[in-house]
C-alpha cells in the first residue's frame, strides 16, 4: 500500500463514520473530504470543482427541477387525490397508495412524490380507520422502488450510466434500467403488500393527543396590571423576555378570546395571557415584567384544539429552512405569526426547552396561528401539513408534462443525451412562467447537488490512486470461483448495507468504479455488476436515516428507530431475490 493510498483510505474511513454518526450534514461531510484531499496533494486542484459539471450533477438538478414544475401544476394533485376516491378496504387502499408513488417515483424526485402522498395517505387512513403506521412506510418504501425503474428516478441510477459511460463509451439509456427494476418493484411491493400487515405497530394512539397533553403541564394564564411596563407592551415584547421559551397562545380581554394573537398586538391593563412555558422561564417572567399569575384557568389545550384550521401538524421536509435552527434565533411568531407548541422526533415528544431544540429533517412540528396564514407560513419554512390544515389549490397545467415527455422522447431515440434534454426542458419549464423562478432555485436539493458535486473527485481519487485496484484485487481473491448469481447478490448485499448507512448517492460513486475493476478481473463486461450496485444503492429500507423518505413518515406514522428493520430486511430479501435472476437474465455475465 503507498502513502496516497492509506491517506485515500483513511479519508474515507473518517468520511464513513461520520456519515454514520449523523451529526454532521453530509454534503459537508463530503465537501470536508474533498478540500483534504485537494489541500495534501492527491485531488489536483484543478480537477476538484469538477463535480459540478459531471452530467450526472446537471441531470439531478435538472429533474428536481422538472418535479417542481409538475407539483406546482397540479398534475399530480390531480392524480394524487383520486386515489382518495378510489381506494377501498386496507388492502385495496395499500395497493394503490403504493402503486401510484412507485410509478410517480420513476419520474420524478421521490421525495417530492412521497410528500404528495403522505396528506392522501393520512386522509384514506382517517376514512377507513387504517392507523397511519401501517400506511405510511410502505408508501415511503414504494417511493424508493419506483426510483430503480428508470435513469432519471434516482440519482445512483443517473451515476451509474455515467460510469458505464466511461468503462465502455456508452451510457445506460433511459429504459435499459426498467426490466430489472420492474421486477424488482414488483418483488419488493408485493413484500409490502403480503406482510406490512403483521410487522408494522398499530399505534392508534394520537400523537397529537399525546403532544397537547403534555402541554396542558405547561399552560399557564397571566394577568397585565394597569400599570407597569407592559401595561402598553405589544404581544411580541413580552416573548421577547422568554427568548423563544415562552408562546403567547391566547389573548383573553373581556369576553373576547383571540388565539395565536399576532406579536403586534397591543396590550392593556387586565388581559389575560394565555402562556406556554417551563417554570424557570415562567418565574423569571414574573420577576422581571411585573405581570401577575392568574388565579384561575379558562383555557386549557382542548380550547386550543377545538380552534378551527388554528392548529396543524407539519413535518420539516428536505431543504426546510428550520433545520438546524432553534426557536431562539427564529422568532417565528414575530416572522410568520405561528407558535411551535410541540417538537416530535423518533415517534415521541421531545420533553425539553422548545427554544433549545434543533429541528432536523423528519421532525414533527404542532404549530399554532392564524387560520388564514398558518399554511402559507408553514410552506415559506419548508413544512408540510399532515392534518388540519387545508388543502392548496394549484393551477392545473399540462404543458410541463407534455415537454417532459418530448425530452424524454428524444433522448430514447438518442437525438439528445439525456443530461442536455432534461435542461432543456427545465429552461422551457421555467421560460413558460409555469415555475417562479425563486421555486426554481428552492426546488433544487443543493445538499444532494454539493455531495454528489464532491464525492465525483473523491471517487475519482480511489481510481487515481491505485486504492480501487488493490480493494479490488483483495475482494477477487474471496470471490474467484464462485458462481456468478453469488458474485451479483454479494454486490447487492454490499451496496445495501452502505446505502442504509450514508447517503445512496455516495454509496453509487464508491462502489460503480470497484464493481467495473472486479468484472475485469473476473473477465466479464461490467454491466452486470454495474446494475447490481444500482440496486443496491437505491435499496436502503432498514434504517429511517438510510433514505429522505424514511425520514418524512417517521412523524407522521409515529415510527420509532426499530421499527423499520422488520420490513425493510424483508423488502430487502425479495429485492434481492428478484434482482439476481433479473440482473442475469438481462444482462448476462459475458466474457471480456
């Protein structure tokens, strides 16, 4: 081993355990790799924005961006809302909610499908009694399978095809993906359908019962004296003195009530404050503002729930301007008129200071505010309703569709590579007015575009370095002789448990260029061990922090960490079942 080689090594030995560890984002994860590489000598300089014009990046950003413009005009609403309509008993309902987020999933950002299905999930499941537990995983799951359907639904599938590019000269074209990521849909779907049943929990508890409950400990009602600084205070001043500890939740004057009044509002002698908030803040509170405690309580959490559209559950999604974030700096009610009044994350309540806790993608939020504004508020932060809130109405428009299909069109008729039509489209998309330009910057996942942007040098480094020949060289010495379906689901297995660990993507890059080195030292063509690291890549069911999707119905299902490795190793099993005969029969294992 040479000395680029162990830095190479220990590199991505660091990068591993910290894409495990979670602490970190990945994109600076990745990034951090990069510059090290770059500054000790191995990356050249010059060679390590790279990233950022592969292909690969342009076409991921490019389909985000195609994905918006289909939400925003409401063609998959449509679509989405009939499924309501149509679905049955469980079963029926399962069925369905799965196979319109698989196919959905082909064709657009999975994420995006996923979180146009969650709000139709819960809605089937509130009407036919189903607990949103055994309806909203497999949904997610499903979005993850319809990806391995086609080039454009995932982004290891769109790296892949570039590896395959340079290892042969041609790419995977748009289709070539589709017969073994039919069958393997198919098989992991059918895993959903047969058994989501018996090893998903029922919870039929409300979490939203659960979270109000918990805040009814901490409501209290104050008085505002005739005189004294707050006597002509506005709402949002005497939060101010909580440091996002404290939420005015109502305002009563008189006989009037007024919920989530706005921060403005004008205070006077003998108000009552409605507060949520710990005892330390509380006392402080007293201590300093001259306001007094209540004697009495005439509100209590079923008042507020009982406010019509004033109370929602939201889950934060991917590029959510809260992550990361506490109430503290946000200052949400002062901004956007909304109170945080609970944060769930792994299925629970967190007990703690709200204005301490950092949100992080897949947080349940139960927010309060004014009826006319909260679902406005709650899309400007990158939130998604799950209940309460009422349901957009989006202009409804078929051009982005239609120029979707020709882009697609020419490049299976190889007129166009694939990268160059997709932008097309988008600058089409956009140059049509049918996506406002400040969504278009916003639909991209620039998290996703900087990891995928720095892990293409990093990847390039294994390769530069020599480290892939020698990983390479080690793995065929276990793997010479065996049969070759053991050799293809050895891959599959692989890529699985990497992709369950750090993001599918990085996983696809790391493994594509040591896939096509062992087919050459076994003196087979690369495509059979190429799809197989698609598969595999794509494939991350047993962990919630393995894909975006699992992420997103962990809130709104109620999932706790260990509920998913029951059906994901089961999803995992028939996915790889059904891709090594798939994959062999397909792409059979060809001498050099």
């Amino acid at each position: 081993m040479t000395f680029d080689q162990a830095i190479v090594f220990a590199t991505l030995a660091t990068a591993l355990v910290l894409f495990t560890w979670s602490q970190w984002r990945h994109d600076i994860v990745a990034l951090s790799a990069l510059l090290f590489l770059a500054v000790v000598g191995i990356v050249p300089p010059d060679a390590a924005y790279q990233g950022f014009g592969h292909p690969a990046v342009i076409t991921v950003a490019a389909m985000l961006v195609i994905s918006a413009s289909l939400e925003e005009n409401g063609i998959v609403d449509a679509l989405a809302r009939r499924i309501g309509v149509a679905a049955g008993g469980e079963t029926s309902s399962l069925l369905f909610l799965v196979a319109v987020v698989t196919a959905l999933s082909a064709f657009m950002n999975n994420v995006g499908a996923l979180a146009l299905m969650i709000p139709v999930a819960l809605t089937v499941g509130a009407r036919k009694d189903i607990p949103p537990a055994r309806l909203l995983m497999p949904v997610a799951f499903g979005s993850i399978l319809g990806g391995l359907t086609t080039l454009i639904g995932t982004p290891p599938n769109i790296i892949i095809a570039s590896f395959r590019d340079e290892a042969v000269g041609r790419p995977f074209a748009l289709y070539d993906f589709a017969p073994v990521g039919i069958a393997v849909a198919l098989a992991g779907v059918c895993a959903i359908l047969l058994t989501s049943r018996f090893l998903l929990p029922e919870r039929r508890g409300s979490r939203k019962k659960q979270s109000l409950d918990y805040i009814d400990s901490f409501l209290t009602e104050i008085v505002v004296p005739d005189d004294g600084p707050f006597a002509t205070a506005t709402v949002g001043a005497l939060e101010e003195m909580g440091h996002g500890d404290i939420n005015v939740l109502g305002l009563i004057r008189g006989n009037a009530t007024t919920f989530a009044p706005r921060s403005s509002r004008q205070l006077k002698g003998g108000d009552i404050l409605v507060l949520e908030a710990d005892p330390d803040s509380l006392k402080k509170l007293v201590e300093t503002s001259g306001v007094r405690l209540s004697g009495e309580r005439h509100l209590n959490t079923q008042h507020l729930e009982e406010t019509e559209g004033q109370m929602v559950e939201a889950v934060l999604m991917p590029r959510s301007i809260l992550e990361g974030q506490t109430l503290r700096r946000l200052h949400l009610h002062a901004r956007y008129g909304i109170n945080v009044l609970a944060i769930a994350r792994k299925g629970e309540t967190i007990r703690a200071r709200l204005g301490a806790i950092r949100f992080r993608i897949g947080d349940l939020i139960l927010a309060q505010g004014n009826a006319d504004e909260i679902d406005q508020a709650l899309a400007h932060l990158g939130c998604l309703p799950v209940s309460g809130a009422p349901v957009e109405t989006r202009r409804f428009s078929l051009f982005p569709l239609v120029v979707f299909a020709a882009g697609l069109l020419v490049s299976i008729l190889d007129l166009v590579p694939i990268h160059i039509s997709l932008v097309t489209v988008a600058v089409l998309i956009v140059a049509g007015r049918y996506l406002p330009i400040r969504k278009v910057y916003d639909s991209i996942d620039w998290a996703v575009i900087v990891l995928l942007a720095a892990m293409v040098p990093v990847g390039a480094s294994l390769q530069s370095t020599g480290a892939t020949s020698l990983i390479a060289d080690t793995l065929l010495a276990w793997l010479d002789g065996l049969p070759g379906p053991v050799i293809i689901a050895a891959l599959i297995i692989v890529a699985i448990t990497l992709s369950n660990i750090i993001n599918n993507a990085a996983t696809a890059i790391l493994m594509a260029p040591l896939s096509i080195e062992i087919a050459a030292g076994l003196g087979y063509g690369p495509d059979p061990f190429l799809m197989a690291v698609a598969v595999g890549s794509s494939c991350a069911f047993v962990l919630p922090i393995g894909h975006q999707s699992n992420l997103l119905v962990m809130g709104p299902g109620g999932y706790r960490f260990n509920d998913y490795w029951p059906l994901g190793t089961l999803v995992s099993l028939a996915v790889v079942c059904a891709a090594v005969p798939a994959i062999l029969y397909v792409w059979p294992m060809a001498p050099l």
